[in-house]
C-alpha cells in the first residue's frame, strides 16, 4: 500500500519494543536515519539513535537516505518507492545511481524483542562491484554503554536495563566505535572505509556505532538478499539463547501479526481497509505494557522520554475496542487505573515514561476533567462487550465525585483545559461537558448493574445539570454550540470547537442542535475542502486529523455515508507515504504536515473505519 503525500515515517513494534523509522529526512536528529527512536519494555530510556542497513561501494557508504564519502558533507537521496507490504513491513526502493544499484530496504518488528532488516540489493550497473553489507546500529549514551564477546565472536551491548545483539547471516566484519559524546557520528564511518574492523570488548560513555556483516562480490545484474535483526533482552544469556535459533524471521513475523489481526474483529471490505489495518498495527507496535506515546517523532517529549496523556491513550483503547482487540484495550485501562491521581481523584493531565505525573506543557492548565468522560465511557462499552468490569466501583464513585464537586459555571463543570488544552484559559468546554455527559450517564448505566442506586442517582442528577449547561452554550445567532465560558467572562466564547464532534460518539445525544453545529462546521470551519479545523486559534492554524475523522465518524452513525467516505479519502489523501496520519496540515501550505505520525490520529482512522452506524440512545 502506497498513500499520502507525507513523509513516511513509520511506527513499529511488538510486546516489549516500539519504535519509530524513516529514511527520507522525516525527522531532524543529526546522523539518524532508519530507526530514530527505540524502547524495550518501558518509555524511560531511549536506546538507539540509528539502526538500518549499510553498505560500502568503493569510497561511498549508503545507508538509509545518507550518502556518506571521505572527504565531504553526507548528501542526501530520497526513496524513489514508500510503501507498507501485509501492514507491518516498512518499504523503501531506492536507486544509487552513481554505482549502478537498486536497493529495497525493509524493516519490520514481531514477537516479544525481535527487530529485523531486509535489504535487495541488484548491480544494474556493467561492472563487477565489491560491496560490504551489514547491519548498522547507533547506541544512544544516555547511560553508560559496555560490549561482552558472545558465544559466535560477535558482540552484546548493554545499557541501562536492556541488552541486544544483531543476529547477521554473516559476521566476518565486525566494527565497534566509540563515536563522540554528542549525537555527530563520523568515526565509525571513517572505520567502515578504511576497514580498521574492532571487536574488543569497550565500556564507554560516547555513542556507540556497531557494524557487522562482510563483503561480497555482485556481477552485472547479481542480486543479493540480506536479512539481519537487532534482538533484546534481560540478560546476555537471554541473548545467547535468541543467537541459537534459525528460524526463517520472515516467516515467523507473518505469523506473529497474522494471528495478533486474527484475534480482533474481521474488518469489513471496503476501499479503507488495509489502511486502516496499516494504522492499527501501528498502535499495536507502540502499545507497550498498555503505555500509549502520543507520538515517537521527538514533539511531545519531556527529559528525552515521550508524553502518555489520558486521553489520547483511552482514544486509542477505543479503537482497539471497536476493532475487537480486547487485549490491547484492557491492557491501556489497566495501566491508566495504575497511574497515580490528583488528591480530589482526577486522573493528571499526563504522565512521563516512569509513569509519573509530568505537567507543565500545554498553557498552564492543569485540569482535564474530560478524560473522566472518556474513562467511564469506555469502562462501559468494554463492559457490554465483555461482561468484564475494568474499573472496581470504588474508582467509578471517587471519578464521579471529581465532576459533581467541580467549580461549576452555568451548568457545566470545570474549569479545564479540554481536548485542546486551554487555548482561552481555563474554560467550561461545552466539548468537554459532552463527553463528560456521556460518560457519567455510561457510570449511571454501571451503578444501576451494581444495584448501588445513590451513585445511579447521583449520575443521573449530574447528567440533567450538564445538559442544560450545554444547551445554555448554543448560539441561536448562529446556530451552533460555542466554544463555552471561561473564569474572566460571562458570556460564551463566540468560536466554534469542532472537538463537539467527539460529543455524539461518547454518549452525548445527537440532538437537533448538535446537527445544527455539524451543518454550519461543514460551512465554516473546513479547510482544503473536507478537511476540519480546531477552535479558531492559531496553534496548528489548518485542519486536524483527528478532528477530521471524528467528523467521517459522526456522518457515518447519521447514516450520511457519502460524507463520511468524503472525509474518509481526504484523511488518506493527507497521510504519509506509508498510510499513517500527522496530527495537522498547514492552513497555508497542503503540502506541510505537523507532528507525523501522531497516536490518536491514526487511532482515529482506525475507529471511523471500524465503528458501526448509530449513535448511543441511553437516558
């Protein structure tokens, strides 16, 4: 599959690994290329700055979009073909003109801790050409690094908690290089060149490049096919073992993934299918031990380590929901219920690779009461499907407590800072009061099961007072909802908020001034055609993708299926060269992206595409 008009940057992954790949200047970081970004088994500590296939033609090394000689600046080439194969292999042709080569490099993820690398290589060209091909790795020195002689001569790496090994068809070559304290990379490359091969054990606090492979001989119209793999675990004896087998990776992968899409719900055929999947196996890749990053591209860090924010994470829970991947979902509640919360029981706005609270980014608003909403939506909805309770009714009582204690203005409870985290400061969001109505009246339907009838009535007094603050926001004028009211003003905030989509899909009633709000946002707050806007603010000035897409959903629970394939195709035609979705695109500029690939974009994709038709009727 081949779409968008987007960098392709990729998302993979399996049980214990995710990871982000480009090899087309998607991601500014020095020397990186291939894989930018890895983690095992936590978010705390990035591993590798670099990982991809290499190869050295006379006084040129190739690898990943680089073209790297002696004496001069690395130039840069870019993929002459991006695409996805079976939804979880990463592809990338590439033609080396000046030595007559075609090149595919592939790169896919399966199991618990096995990252693995294709490259074809052909000689096109009329000569007889010497190649060495390995496999590349650049070790981030984040912590301290040291080597260890493995059972075959190669060598494990260990740093931090994690130790890996590159498993090579061959390993004649090997070149361990401390390479300098910064993220600049060259004496490794100086190395490869001049074949000074090292593989003695090293302890160092530089970056670490590690090569090994051999070289091999390529006759006019020869070609050759490698396959390598960067392995991780506990222990160096756990690697030893891995080092041992010989199973084809190829194989093994396709049956990874071939079972993990067989455990959900059979997707349905339609022109959006396999980008959907490539989507949702692109979260399954990222979701380690139920931790959504809300992106791997570097934006939303904090101290080197990506930003678990509720909401995105139980966004994307639900789109494992609706596409019947019951593991993932629980997996994401179960680590959001194990976060630790704010004295008055509200979940922090969001959490660093520990898992800690980490506050602080987004305009100083530190509440973002929504996500109770989402929670206890999706608690239910999971209930229903399952007959599983993921939430104990102690934490449904204490998270209903934090909406009916809150400061309240009009009806509506707050002040927060919303999907769009406070743009106007401090508000009551009618968007947000939307999905808090939908959640608690889903915490009504779940205390009404338990039989405990205060906490149904509680629910049920707070689900009319939200309502009628909501209607409260409506401007006839206009007609359509406003944005809401913040602490400094009275009166509304006369700005559309196209997050009100959201609304209808987590319970609220799509009543007729909710289909007033769709009509005049179709008028007003499009972009590029179908594309949707945010609030009328200059963060991300454009259309968004998740907001987009929350509007495909929308149109396709009214039954209005023609718009929801309308705004389906400009979501697709607004992704990246691999199908993934950035979060926006420049209103002045369709060809500019921002923050590609972003989670709960290409979760949303997946759920539009997998959510049935019809709204909630529950009272």
């Amino acid at each position: 599959m081949q779409t968008g008009k987007y960098t392709g940057i990729g998302l993979i992954g399996n049980e214990n690994i995710a990871a982000i790949y480009a090899v087309n200047n998607g991601i500014v970081d020095i020397n990186g290329t291939g894989i930018y970004h890895l983690f095992y088994k936590t978010y705390a500590h990035d591993l590798i700055q670099s990982a991809v296939s290499l190869i050295r033609v006379k006084d040129t090394i190739y690898y990943g979009n680089k073209v790297w000689k002696k004496y001069t600046h690395p130039t840069h080439i870019k993929p002459v073909k991006t695409y996805v194969e079976d939804t979880y292999r990463y592809c990338d042709e590439f033609l080396l003109e000046e030595h007559g080569l075609k090149r595919k490099d592939v790169v896919y993820s399966y199991g618990e801790h096995c990252l693995s690398f294709e490259m074809e290589l052909e000689n096109v060209s009329e000569e007889e050409l010497e190649i060495g091909c390995y496999g590349y790795c650049a070790v981030r020195n984040d912590m301290e690094i040291e080597t260890e002689k493995m059972h075959n001569g190669t060598l494990g790496i260990h740093t931090g908690d994690a130790y890996m090994v590159m498993k090579t068809p061959w390993a004649e070559e090997i070149y361990a290089v401390e390479d300098s304290p910064t993220d600049f990379a060259y004496q490794v490359f100086l190395d490869i060149l001049e074949k000074r091969e090292n593989s003695q054990r090293t302890k160092t606090s530089c970056r670490l490049g590690y090569v090994q492979g051999r070289t091999k001989t390529l006759k006019p119209g020869d070609k050759l096919h490698m396959c390598w793999s960067l392995i991780f675990g506990d222990s160096y004896e756990e690697l030893e073992k891995e080092l041992c087998l010989s199973e084809e990776e190829t194989f093994k992968a396709a049956e990874y993934w071939k079972n993990w899409m067989a455990e959900g719900e059979k997707p349905e055929d339609s022109e959006f299918q396999e980008q959907a999947l490539v989507n949702l196996t692109a979260l399954k890749a990222v979701c380690v031990g139920g931790y959504i990053p809300a992106d791997l591209t570097g934006h939303y860090f904090c101290n080197k380590m990506p930003c678990y924010y509720a909401r995105d994470s139980i966004m994307v829970a639900r789109a494992f929901l609706l596409s019947g991947h019951l593991r993932e979902c629980r997996d994401i509640i179960a680590y959001l219920i194990g976060r630790k919360r704010k004295e008055n029981g509200e979940f922090f706005q969001r959490y660093d690779g520990y898992g800690e609270p980490n506050e602080g980014a987004n305009n100083s608003v530190f509440h973002q009461i929504d996500s109770i909403g989402y929670f206890c939506r999706i608690v239910y909805e999971y209930y229903k499907k399952t007959g599983e309770l993921l939430a104990d009714e102690t934490l449904l009582m204490e998270v209903t407590d934090v909406i009916d204690g809150a400061e309240k203005k009009s009806g509506m409870a707050g002040p927060e800072g919303g999907v769009n985290e406070g743009v106007f400061g401090p508000a009551f969001i009618t968007s947000s009061n939307m999905f808090i109505y939908g959640g608690i009246l889903a915490a009504k339907q779940i205390f009404a099961i338990l039989g405990n009838k205060e906490y149904a009535e509680k629910c049920r007094k707070i689900c009319d007072r939200l309502y009628e603050g909501i209607q409260s926001a409506y401007n006839e004028e206009l007609g359509r909802f406003d944005y809401g009211y913040v602490t400094y003003h009275d009166h509304t905030v006369r700005k559309y908020d196209t997050p009100q989509y959201f609304g209808p899909l987590y319970g609220y009633p799509n009543d007729e001034k909710m289909q007033n709000t769709h009509i005049y946002l179709r008028q007003y707050a499009s972009f590029f055609e179908d594309g949707i806007g945010y609030s009328e603010q200059e963060y991300h000035h454009g259309p968004w993708l998740f907001n987009t897409l929350a509007c495909a959903e929308y149109c396709k629970r009214a039954e209005n299926r023609e718009e929801y394939i309308r705004k389906m195709k400009w979501a697709s035609e607004h992704s990246n060269a691999y199908g993934l979705l950035p979060e926006a695109v420049d209103a002045n500029d369709e060809g500019v992206c921002v923050i590609n690939p972003l989670s709960w974009a290409c979760g949303e994709f997946a759920a539009a595409y997998f959510s049935k038709g019809g709204f909630v009727h529950e009272k």
